[in-house]
C-alpha cells in the first residue's frame, strides 16, 4: 500500500504550553462576556449582603451562627451551581452551534482540550467566586471558619463536579446556546428553590423537602453546613452529590455531540 | 517519499445525507506539489467531497488517503500535515486576531510566526481587533493564516476568496503561488473561473455528486471545443457558474 510518507509524520499532540494558551482565551472570552463574568459571582454576594447581618446573632452549634451554617453554604453552593449549570453548558453550545468545535477539528486540537479549558477557567470563576463570598463574609461580617475545614473543602469539591455533571446534561440536550441558557436556568432555580435558595426547606411541603435533600443543591448546602457546624456529615446528601457526578457522566456519555 | 505517490488519493467516494445523495461516485488524485481545483455550482458535492477528505466526514463508501494517511484512522498524524480552510467555520468571536492567530500555531510543533502569518494575509493593522468586528473579506482572511499556521504540506481551501474585494483575491492568489512555490500541495474548491485558471494545474469539474471531467485548465477548454474555461464549464455540465456565484 502507499503509506510510506505517512509514517514520515510523527504524531504529535498539543501539549501543556498550547492547553495554557487555550486556558488563557477561554478565560478573555469568559471575562469579555459581562453577564457570564459578572452574574454568578454578583448574585450571590448580593444574597450575603442581604441576609448575613440578621444571621451573625443566632448561635446554632458549636459556636457557629446561622451565617456559617445556612447563608454561607447556600452562597457558595450558588457560586458552583450557576457557573456549573448555566454558564459552562452555555459556552459548549455556543462553540458546537457556531463551527467552532468544528474548526478546531480539523487542527490537532481534540473537543477533551477544548472541554477541559473550559472546566479549568470554570474552576478558576468558582474559586474568585467562593474566595470574594468568604472575604466579604469574614471581614464585614465577622464570620467563622468551618469546624471541619477538610471536610468543607471535600464537599465543595464534590458539588462542583456535581455541578459540572448537571451541566453536562445541559449541554448534551440543548438544541441551541440560547435554549442552553434556559434550560440551565430552569434547572438551576428548581434545584436551587427546592435545596434552600429562598429559605429554609423546612418550609417546603414534606415530599418537595426531601426530593430537594437529594437534589446536588440542597444536598451541597446540608453538607456544608454540617461541616461548617462540626456536626457529622450525614451519608445522604453525599449519595446525592455522588449520583449526580454518576447521573451526568452517564447521559452526558450518551447523549452529548460534538457537532 | 517516492514522487509517484500521489499527495491526496480518493478512491469511489459516496456520501449520502438521509434522502440526499451528496456524493455520488468521485475518485480524485493530487500530486505531491500539484494544485487540483474543484469546480461545480452549489450543491454539486464539493463541500462534502473535502470534508470527507479532511476527515469532517465518513465516507459511506469508498477510500481516502492524504500523504499515505487515513484522514479518520490517522487523525493525529494527519492534522500536523493538513491544513484546512472551512468555508463557514466560525472563530471564538471575542478573541482578537492576534489571540486567535497565537492559539491555532499553538496546536502545531513548528509553526509560522505571527507576523508572517499576518503578513502574509495583509491583517497586520487588525492584529488588536476582535474577530467579530473585522469585515466579511478579513474573516475569510484569517481564515486562511490559520489553515497555514502549522507549515501545512497539504492545504485544502473551500471558497478561497469567495467574499473577497478583487485587491485581497490577487493578494490571496500570490500567497497560494508562494505556496506552490514551496512544493505545498493545493486542493482548491471554487466558483471562480479565473481564479482556477490562474491557480490550478488541473481541475476537476464536479457536478452531482461525480467527477465529470479532469484535465489541465488548457485541456478541459479544448476537450469541449470551447473558448474559454466558463464555456468549458457549461458544455460539460449545462449549468453556468456566474448564476450561483
């Protein structure tokens, strides 16, 4: 057969410099796009600022206030959730719509490079996110770190890639980037009203409470907190995060095209 | 490499799309530094033709090599040696040219430096602009510096200048002798006649889904007994260009 200047080429792959430099554009597209940039960082802050300082007097355990143990776990859990289910499943629609992923497919760049570019700068948004919340949080407000500082950080871990997961659905079955942008919203208000976005689920009707236990948000929120509080981190809403990571690779495995 | 072994070899290629049949029956082979144009009006299977050989699409049937490699089996192999031109491909639409034209010679071991590749575009003056702001003809520029980012031995262009203002459709052409120059092999699909004639040392005239004629430009005008390419054009396939140009 005629493959004899075929085997002339080497095979070669992008490596770490050329990972950065796609690092280094997802992230100027990230902060040129304002509402992206600005929205998930902004909001939750804005519900720090509105229900921290009514939450600094009640002591509920172990010396941590109903801040450290409710506000806090619902604001960082809000971080993670709307760059993980809205903004990331909104950029993959966008590029898969647009051609983009189809014209680095024809560059030795693989859609894994392109994904996990955007899973780095994700994961960068979420830290400045969670980081400013904590700031604001511990120097205006007086608040106190978690008794469980690993175990904290553990959960956190595992409700972004829950997060991720969940978006990953989003990206997998939305048509359009606009239809992923609302898709994602829906999903992240339900999950999120029904885990304690908008108060205590205490307040939900029985069935509703207990579905949004499992559910990534209100599980991430019960977990942190338990964590914050220094009281044991209950199997449940672990098995809810973990189903989630599992649920998503799953129909995202399935269902997600590149083109 | 033996000189005999053709650059690109496309053996019965067929490619239907659900109840369309894009590609009916095209064989196709280049030569190690040859410039083979793809001629036909829209819809005659020339977009599908290279897509298959740029590896976008899986032949139904049919055999494609590229320098002795399988464009689906040996992607990685191939992607350091082809470069591709996509005629509606899209770029990350808030990146300036300069970012886009540093991410894509990223992808590559040795690639071309920014400023030649600019250079060799004329987008120099735009390197700060955002891509979404540059015109229509500068798109399609940048386009093709990022098709040649990676020193290329086998470029594939779909619509070369297409959209172009007739000063940046010389400029392009000149790059593309430049090219051929360096020994590049050159597929080049277009509706251009002059740009064909000026370019190509043969064309492949393409018309549903089949290769109707390939011949040196000087060859297909006299095999139709024609005057000109154009005429050539209409009396091997009954359709002019112009209309869907």
């Amino acid at each position: 057969m005629t493959e004899a200047h075929g085997t002339l080429v080497a095979a070669h792959r992008p490596g770490v410099r050329s990972l950065l430099t796609l690092v280094g554009c997802e992230a100027k597209m990230v902060m040129r796009d304002t509402a992206g940039l600005v929205v998930p960082l902004g909001l939750p802050l804005l519900i720090l600022l509105t229900s921290a300082s009514s939450a600094t007097d009640q002591v509920v355990v172990n010396g941590r206030t109903a801040l450290d143990v409710f506000v806090l776990p619902i604001v960082l859990t809000m971080v993670v959730a709307m760059i993980g289910i809205v903004n990331m499943p909104s950029f993959l629609a966008y590029y898969r719509r647009s051609g983009i992923l189809r014209r680095l497919a024809v560059t030795p760049a693989s859609p894994a490079m392109v994904l996990t570019a955007q899973a780095i700068v994700g994961l960068v948004q979420t830290i400045i996110g969670i980081t400013g919340a904590l700031v604001v949080a511990y120097v205006v407000f007086g608040a106190n770190p978690p008794a469980h500082v690993a175990t904290a950080l553990g959960v956190l871990g595992l409700t972004m890639a829950a997060m991720y997961a969940t978006g990953m659905i989003v990206a997998a079955v939305a048509p359009t980037p606009n239809s992923a942008v609302a898709i994602g919203l829906v999903i992240f208000f339900i999950v999120g009203a029904l885990g304690g976005m908008f108060g205590g689920r205490d307040a939900l009707p029985d069935p509703l409470a207990e579905i949004g236990g499992w559910l990534p948000f209100g599980a991430a929120v019960e977990a942190l907190g338990a964590a914050s509080a220094g009281t044991s981190v209950e199997v449940a809403p672990l098995l809810g995060l973990g189903g989630t990571v599992v649920v998503g690779a799953v129909v995202a495995g399935l269902l997600f095209r590149w083109e | 490499m033996t000189s005999s072994e053709p650059a690109i070899l496309a053996e019965n290629l067929a490619k239907s799309y659900r109840r369309t049949r894009a590609v009916a029956d095209v064989s196709l082979r280049v030569d190690n530094g040859e410039t083979m144009g793809v001629l036909g009006t829209n819809g005659a299977g020339k977009t599908t033709t290279v897509e298959m050989i740029a590896g976008l699409r899986a032949p139904d049937r049919g055999r494609i090599r590229v320098l002795g490699l399988d464009p689906r089996r040996d992607r990685a192999r191939l992607r350091q040696v082809l470069g591709v031109q996509l005629q509606d491909a899209y770029l990350h639409h808030a990146l300036r040219v300069v970012e886009l034209v540093e991410l894509y010679r990223s992808f590559y071991p040795a690639p071309r430096s920014t400023d030649e590749l600019l250079d060799m575009v004329d987008l120099t003056d735009q390197r700060r602009t955002i891509f979404e702001k540059l015109s229509g003809g500068q798109k399609q520029r940048l386009s093709i510096a990022l098709a040649l980012a990676g020193r290329p031995r086998v470029v594939i262009l779909d619509e070369l200048t297409t959209g172009l203002d007739p000063a940046a459709r010389r400029r392009m052409w000149d790059t593309i002798a430049r090219l051929k120059a360096d020994g590049v092999t050159v597929l080049l699909v277009s509706h251009a006649m002059e740009e064909v004639e000026r370019l190509c040392d043969r064309v492949a005239v393409i018309d549903s889904g089949r290769v109707l004629a390939l011949d040196t430009p000087a060859g297909l005008v006299a095999r139709a007994g024609a005057e000109s390419l154009d005429d050539a054009f209409v009396a091997l396939t009954g359709k002019s260009l112009e209309v869907s140009a």
